[in-house]
C-alpha cells in the first residue's frame, strides 16, 4: 500500500511538471537560443550549383577539369589569405603553451605550488599549475577528471595552467634561476646562434590536438554495432607549425632572396601579406587551433553554443567561391583579359617572360590588394596559390557526387592548389586550373585561406527571390 502511494505522488509530480510547460503537447526539446555571428574577418557565400571546370578550351591538354554541374552548401570563408600577422598569433599561442607547460611541470618537480611565492618575490611558483578543487567541482566535472583525465598516460594531463601571470620575454626580467633554466631549453645552443643573437628552436613548436575520420568510420560496417570501437577513429595529431623560412632560398636556385628568408614572416612590415612555407598539414592544425580558440572563449560565456569547425575549403567550394557568382567566367573579375580597359593589372602574378613586376610587385603583395570578386574575396587568383582539403586524381570531376563533391583519401598525398600565385603565369590564375602539390611540401608561393559552414536557414545565390 505504501509503496502504491509513494508511485503515485511520483506521478503526479511527474504530471504536474510537464503541464505546466508543455501541457502535454509535442513541443520539442527547448535548447539554448541560437545567436548565428558571422565570424570575424569572413564573407557569406551562398550556396547553389554553377557550372565547374574549365569555361575555356584546355589548350594545354590537361583534361582533368571537364564541366559539369554541380551544387554546394553555404559556407564562410576568409576575405583574404591567412596573413603572417594571423599566423604568428597561432606560433606564438604555441610557444607561450609550451613555456607555461614547462615552467609548471618544473615546479611541480620542485614540490612547489601556485599559492607559495605570492605576495613576495616573483618565482617559477607563479606559474605552477592551478589545483584542483574537487569539493568545488560539478558531478560530471568530477567523474570526468577522476575517470579521464587521472588516468591518462600524460601525468599532467587535465591539470590547468596558471594564465593570468605574464610571462617575461626579457631575459633581464626572469624571477628566478629556474625560470631561466626553462627558458633556456626554448632556445638553441649558443654554437648554432650567429651575431649574438639568441634563436627559438622552432623545431619545439608543436601543436597537439584531436580529429576524427567521421567519413571512414560511418562507412565502416564492422563497427555498425560495437561503439567501443569508435576510438580506433580518433586520432592525435602532433604537428610542428613554424613555418619553413627557407623555401624563399630553395624554390628558386641561382637567386638571391635571402632577405625574404630573414624578414617575411617576422617583420612587421610584412605582417598583413599572406604566409607562405606552410605545408598542408599545418594548414588543417591551424584550422584545428582556430576553432579551439574560439570555443575556448565561448566556454566563459552563458548560453552560447560552440562555433563549428573551421577547415580548409573543398576544392568544389574554391572554385564557386573564387568565380564570385558569374557563371562561366575565366577569372574571378570574370575575363577575359588580366588587365582593365585602363590597362592595370587586376592580379599578382607574372605577366611576361622573366618580369615579374609588370604588375607593380615583385613578391607577394598586402592580403587586401586589387579589388575583391563579387563574394568580396580578395586575390582568389594571383597573389599565392591556396591549399584546399581535396586530393588530387586526374579524372575525379567525373566519379565525384554532384553534390558538394569532395574527393578525400588520406592515402593519396597529392592535395589540390588552386588560384595561382605571383609567380605564375595568368594560366594558372583561371578558376578552373586545376593543379596539385604534395601535402608535407612547402612553397614560397602556397598559402591558404579557411572555410567554416553556414548554420540555420539555407541561404542559396540562385534561390528565388
């Protein structure tokens, strides 16, 4: 009888609960309101199908862009390249991880905490990691760190880094014997320094993250029923992200570039032209970095979703992106002359045999040169050539899905470069040139932009109106 009564109130209280929200009706499940925010320094394309390949006779004999009809989902992507400026802000998050990871792990050896130290002389206890509180924690945070985070091969892993100290950049400035020991490590050895002047050994700069092969895993039957296998698709990714300064030096033999290989990527006077020497791999660790970044500072805020990932654009995407919504057209100002009827130049590139400054540059020029296509995209063609996701295959336009097609094999290390750069010749700056590079290779002329996708209402450029 007791336990008869005990149900009941259960239910009632079960009742009583849902009518005064939803009075028993299918509403669906009430979430978070969703906030869409065009992400900073990105243009909307809209989607919709267009005619890709190649709009003009392939007097080359290339055949591997024949046209055909094909759509695409609406997405961002970047206004320019990615800039050096924007890239250093990835190496120097990297390094500043490093450096704040090694100084608490040699405090932590030192048996020092991050309470001692504080209200006298700085020291390395400054920057020992942040205990954990576990009376403070929520349930889940609590399950997560003693069931993950304690027993991860990584001793330190789930342990939190002390941020909110500065970390000093002058050696004059180091609080102590130790913070100079951890810096030291950073540098290289004063034999491999020239002219006095101490070097970061880039070969330290390691970027680790996560991603998952969702297209292998999905097609996977063996693992249809079994999630414990879900984890053989995830993997970690540890990828050096400096990128390689020499290819001004060993793209071009006989030729004098050193200055470029001393000053490009870390000048400021260079800070707003496009990165060069980074390699495909890089490329998609930035991607990774980008989308950690933001969702890092969306965490602090309150009922904010995560943003979705940034990449690397398909090749498909590319290619509708950089026509700007003219159908057929040759380059991204539509053709089909690379000059104006005032007779300037509408892109960087090489114009005519061994001059390269025809155009009024010798090099790349500032991200936000020559007047953007009708997506408000800056150099899609000229400038540097772009990595995108996709591999190469000569004949893949004509076994690839006409919708948002996309040939990805991860064994195949040819990926498509596409937009040509300001050392080619106007050939290689028509949106549907189709060419390749090997992913771990790095080019003074090969840079990237990033895509993310468009969320909530379709919004397609030939809908109708």
């Amino acid at each position: 009888m007791k336990k008869f009564i005990v149900l009941s109130a259960l239910f009632s209280l079960f009742l009583g609960s849902c009518s005064k929200s939803d009075r028993g009706e299918l509403v669906g499940a009430k979430g978070k309101k969703w906030h869409p925010e065009k992400p900073y320094g990105m243009t909307l394309v809209p989607g919709g199908a267009f005619i890709m390949g190649k709009s003009d006779d392939d007097f080359l004999g290339v055949t591997d862009a024949p046209t055909k009809t094909v759509t695409v989902r609406s997405f961002y992507m970047d206004e320019t390249e990615i800039t050096n400026s924007e890239y250093r802000q990835f190496v120097n998050w990297v390094k500043d991880s490093i450096i704040r990871t090694k100084l608490a792990i040699k405090a932590e050896e030192m048996g020092l905490t991050a309470t001692e130290g504080r209200g006298s002389e700085p020291s390395i206890a400054d920057y020992a990691f942040t205990n954990v509180d576990e009376s403070k924690m929520s349930p889940y945070d609590k399950y997560m760190y003693e069931n993950y985070y304690s027993i991860s091969d990584d001793e330190f892993a789930g342990r939190r880094l002390n941020k909110k100290i500065k970390l000093h950049q002058d050696p004059q400035k180091y609080p102590d014997e130790h913070y100079v020991e951890v810096m030291d490590t950073m540098y290289l050895p004063e034999s491999e320094s020239y002219n006095g002047l101490k070097t970061i050994d880039v070969s330290k700069l390691n970027y680790r993250y996560t991603q998952m092969d969702i297209d292998k895993a999905a097609k996977d039957k063996s693992t249809n029923n079994s999630r414990s296998k879900r984890s053989q698709y995830v993997k970690t990714e540890i990828q050096n992200i400096y990128p390689d300064t020499t290819v001004w030096i060993k793209d071009f033999a006989y030729s004098y570039n050193e200055p470029m290989h001393n000053d490009y990527f870390w000048h400021q006077a260079y800070g707003d032209y496009p990165v060069v020497g980074v390699n495909w791999y890089q490329a998609k660790a930035f991607c990774s970095w980008r989308t950690m970044y933001k969702n890092a500072y969306i965490k602090k805020q309150k009922g904010r979703d995560f943003v979705n990932s940034f990449r690397l654009p398909l090749e498909a995407e590319w290619e509708f992106a950089a026509r700007g919504g003219l159908e057929g057209a040759t380059y991204p100002w539509g053709g089909p002359y690379t000059i104006d009827d005032r007779g300037c130049y509408l892109a960087n590139f090489k114009p005519m045999r061994g001059d390269y400054s025809a155009d009024g540059a010798l090099y790349t020029v500032e991200a936000k040169s020559f007047d953007p296509n009708g997506y408000n995209l800056y150099n899609m063609s000229g400038n540097v050539a772009e990595w995108t996701h996709s591999s190469y295959q000569h004949n893949s336009f004509e076994f690839s899905s006409t919708m948002n097609p996309d040939v990805s094999d991860p064994t195949n290390r040819r990926k498509v470069v596409r937009g040509g750069s300001w050392k080619d010749v106007a050939y290689y700056l028509q949106v549907g040139t189709r060419y390749w590079e090997y992913a771990d290779t790095s080019r003074s002329y090969i840079g990237f932009r990033t895509v993310q996708d468009y969320m909530g209402t379709q919004t397609t450029g030939n809908a109708p109106r």
